[in-house]
C-alpha cells in the first residue's frame, strides 16, 4: 500500500534518511519507533507528500485514502464538536457538503435550470449513499461517545474546549473518516484509560493499514504486529509488538558489539605482526600479504550505544504509619455529586492507583488529598511526619519562564554540586546544550519533565501524581519506573499508562457509580480478578 524505496533526506547538515527503504502493507499494524529527532515526523510529513525526498522516493498505491492525526491540531472554533467531526470525514463529507449546496440551490425560486440540479443531486445523492453518508453522523456520534465525549457535550461549540478534548475531537474526525491507512501520532496523550480501550478495540477492527507512534508501551503491545525502527538514517524491520523488538533489538546488540570485538582482535593481532617484521627481509612477503588482506576487510562500525541515563534519587525520609486519613468525604460541583461519604486509610508504603471512568472524580481526589481544593463535608487528615509532593498539570505553571531548565534546579537546590543536577537533567532527558534552554521555550512534555526531576530529587515521603507519564517518552517512563520501583514512600496516583501501574501500584481504589471499591493488590491483579481494566470495559 506504501513503499518506502530507497529515500534519503537532509534537513540542513542533519542526514534523516539515507537510503531508507520499508513498505506498509494493507492490514498491517504497524508501530514506528526512535529517539526524539531521528525522523519519525518527517517519515509522517515525506508519505503525506508535505515533504520531498532528496532521493528516492514514497510510493502510494492509486487511490488510496490517508489520514493523519498529529500533535498540533490547529484552530478550532465556529462549529459544534458534533460539526467539526463530521466536516474532517473526507470524500463523504465532501459529498454531504455538495448534497446541501444542491438542496438550498433547488429551494431557491429564482433558479431556471432545476431539472440540471435534480440530475446532479441524484448522482451526488448515489455517491453520498455509496459512501455510507446516511450512517455518518450515527457513527460520528458513537465515535465521540467512545472518546469520552457525553451527548451532550457534541452540540457545544469546540472552540470552547480544552486543548486536550480538540485533540479528541481530531481525532474523531480521523476515525470517521476511515481512510485506507491511518497515521497516528501519539494518539492516547489526551485520552483516559477507557477511551484508550475503546480505540483499542476501534483499532482492532480497522481493515486498513496502520503506522503509529506512541509512548504508551502497552498500547503498542497491544495494537501492532511490526515494527519501524528508524536508527541512524535506516529504517530496521522487526516483526512482531513491542516488547519483542526490544528483546530482538538486545539480541542483535549483543552479536554487534561481539562481531566487533572479534574483528578488533583480529585487526590488533595482524597489526602487531606487521609492526613486529615489516623490516626483516626474511618477512617482507608474510607482511606485504598481510597488509593487503588488511585493506581488503570490511571493516565493521563499531556498536552504536544506546543512551540510558539513570539516576540515584536519595532516599525519602520516614513518615508516620498512617499517611492519609479520609472521613465521610462528600464533594459536589453544581448538581453533580463526585463523593459521598468517602472514608479511606493510606499507610505508610502503599501505592494506590485511583480507576475509574471519565469524571469519576479521579483528579478531584487527589486535589483533595492534596489541598487544592476543599471538600463539601468530611475531611482530609494527614499523618504524622508526612512531606507532600503533588503533581498536576497546571504544577508547570510555577516554572519560571527567563530561567533555564539548569537555573531552575539550581535555585531549588542551591547546595547540590552541579555535576549532580547535570546527571538528574539528563536522566529526565535534558542533555548537553538542552540544559541551557528557558522554561519558555519547554513543550509541554518538557515542563512535566522538569517539575518531576524537581520533585524527584529530594523526594517528599508522600507523591501525589495525576497523569505523571503525560508526554514522556518510552525511556523516560522507564527510568521514572525504574527509581519509583525503589522508592520508600506513598503514593497515590492516577495515570492512564497501564504499564507503569502494573510496575508501580500494589492498591486500587475505583470509583463509579456503585460507590467506591478498594482492592487490597496492584492493578496487574486487579484486572486479573476483576475482569476488566476500567470500569465498565471488559478485558
């Protein structure tokens, strides 16, 4: 369906591509990986025809369709959410469009040639039957429904929403449309752990070709059966999810680096007998032979390291055995109640995830808990000895915006030696002259980056974090995963990441409708013995 035939691609002194070849086929699920900046955008921008190859070239079969959904959805506004959906639908929507410019020509009486707009809005009636026009509202409306949006809602003006439900609605429009291939861009950043299960199983019976990326690891496990991986100018092949090409990826590590030190002997062994004897007479054939099968040898390129930076966080100070106390909680905005009567008890060393489904209540509780917010009736206690640390989304807010990414962890931390805060900046992937960039400038990933590695490094007893993993990229997640696994504190968290639950939490608390419900283990066990990973999505 896509060929990728030998391209290559500079962008200034950068090589992208050097002669990169892969092809998409129709059906494949395919997941495309690589460290920011190796060209996964471009890769995007060079099929979708927004680019040029400087060689070769991208091949799509006649008449197929493609959708994008990316980061930067643009401006929205001046339609309801339910008319921003359907106007990004593709050809049927530009048939539909077609259909109601011919109704109101045919309602106008001052028109003398109505019998030529009855014979054009019959073949345009045909087209937008053939399309499937007639179902596409039907389907637009269980589209928005399964990513979150309440009936609603899609009659409310989309350029009243959030910047993270305009990028649900994008993607709705992409989904709708239902082009022969679809190109995804991270498309759970914005989504909670149902609407991420309900595009997995939209996804799963999508006929056409897939290529996505994603930080979500287990999304990707989930979702694909192949593997892009663009590395130096190259892209590399695996077949099969993602937790298989990194073992694939080990394995094939591992046979470079020892290739490469066998030829490294080998090379060193024959340099030594030609230094040794090139000016003995009784050797000059044994070294002219071989320095001639030395010039002959492929030389193999040394391995390529891939970078992993951890980070020694220091230990967090003891708290006392009861961490948090909540009594008979009650919360209510407007008519809409979120608690009623909570009562809960956090000790000391465990990890609660909160689950539940689309406001739920799962930000407010941790407001709470927090004190960013105050309850109806009830209370929040916390306990003797307890340091709270609380991550949210508007945390970024408090970033000073002239100061850089260095001079922010320098200020929190004024004692600490600066080799120290260069290795804590990188392990949250802040790295050489990035270090230097102003608080400003930082992308939203970024600034999540930079308030974790703030809180992280003297690391309060109690962690308070709603969706810690938002914009962070699978290394990341993984070193975050890596220094949790070791932490000696509490936490509460709400995130939409399964795999860093899994990892992480050894208590669930779910609310829904029935009330509250807490379960004594991980979120691993918990779906194990529930049955369902959200509530009210079968597993």
């Amino acid at each position: 369906m896509i060929r990728i035939d030998g391209v290559s691609k500079r962008h200034g002194r950068q090589i992208v591509f050097l002669e990169a070849s892969a092809v998409l086929h129709r059906g494949e699920k395919v997941g495309l990986v690589g460290p920011n900046g190796s060209g996964k955008t471009t890769l995007f921008r060079l099929i979708l025809g927004e680019e040029e190859c400087d060689a070769g070239q991208v091949a799509i079969d006649r008449g197929v369709t493609i959708g994008c959904f990316r980061q930067d959805v643009g401006e929205m506004k001046g339609q309801t959410v339910l008319e921003a959906t359907l106007d990004g639908a593709g050809p049927v929507a530009e048939a539909g469009r077609e259909l109601h410019a011919l109704e109101r020509a045919m309602a106008d009486p001052d028109r003398d040639d109505l019998d030529r707009l009855v014979e054009r809005y019959g073949e345009a009636q045909a087209r937008f039957e053939e399309l499937g026009g007639y179902g596409l509202e039907s389907r637009a409306r269980e589209v928005l429904a399964g990513l979150g949006f309440p009936a609603e809602q899609v009659e409310d003006d989309v350029g009243a929403l959030s910047g993270g439900w305009k990028m649900r609605v994008a993607l709705a429009r992409i989904l709708v449309m239902a082009p022969d291939a679809l190109l995804l861009d991270e498309p759970t950043n914005h989504l909670d752990l149902e609407s991420i299960l309900w595009l997995e199983g939209w996804l799963r019976g999508f006929a056409g070709a897939l290529l996505l990326t994603s930080h979500d690891r287990e999304f990707m496990n989930r979702m694909v059966g192949k593997i892009f991986e663009i590395d130096s100018g190259e892209i590399v092949s695996y077949s099969g999810n993602y937790d298989f090409y990194e073992r694939q990826r080990e394995i094939a590590d591992r046979e470079r680096e020892a290739q490469y030190a066998r030829q490294q002997a080998m090379l060193a062994k024959e340099e030594a007998f030609i230094a040794r004897f090139k000016a003995r007479a009784s050797h000059a054939a044994q070294v002219q032979s071989r320095v001639k099968k030395l010039e002959k040898i492929d030389r193999v390129e040394p391995p390529r390291r891939r970078e992993r930076v951890d980070f020694e966080f220091r230990e967090a100070p003891r708290s006392g055995d009861d961490v948090v106390r909540i009594t008979a909680l009650s919360k209510a905005y407007g008519a809409r109640t979120v608690f009623e009567k909570l009562d809960l008890v956090i000790r000391r060393l465990e990890r609660w995830c909160v689950m539940g489904a689309n406001g739920a209540g799962k930000s407010t509780l941790l407001k709470l808990v927090a004190g960013a917010a105050e309850p109806d009736s009830g209370s929040v206690t916390i306990g003797a000895a307890v340091r709270l640390g609380y991550f949210a989304q508007h945390s970024m807010e408090v970033l000073e915006g002239d100061e850089s990414v260095l001079g922010t962890l320098e200020r929190a931390f004024p004692l600490a030696n600066l080799a120290v805060l260069r290795a804590l900046a990188a392990a949250f992937g802040f790295r050489g002259d990035d270090v230097e960039k102003r608080c400003r400038l930082l992308s939203g990933g970024e600034k999540s980056r930079l308030v974790l590695a703030r809180m992280l490094y003297d690391p309060p007893n109690l962690l308070v974090l709603d969706e810690p993993t938002n914009h962070l990229d699978l290394d990341t997640k993984q070193m975050l995963i890596r220094a949790l696994a070791g932490y000696r504190g509490t936490m509460l968290l709400v995130s939409h990441d399964r795999h860093f639950l899994s990892s992480l939490t050894n208590r669930v608390l779910e609310l829904g409708d029935g009330g509250p419900r807490s379960f004594g283990a991980g979120y691993s066990d918990y779906v194990a013995a529930s049955g369902h990973e959200a509530p009210g999505m079968r597993g």
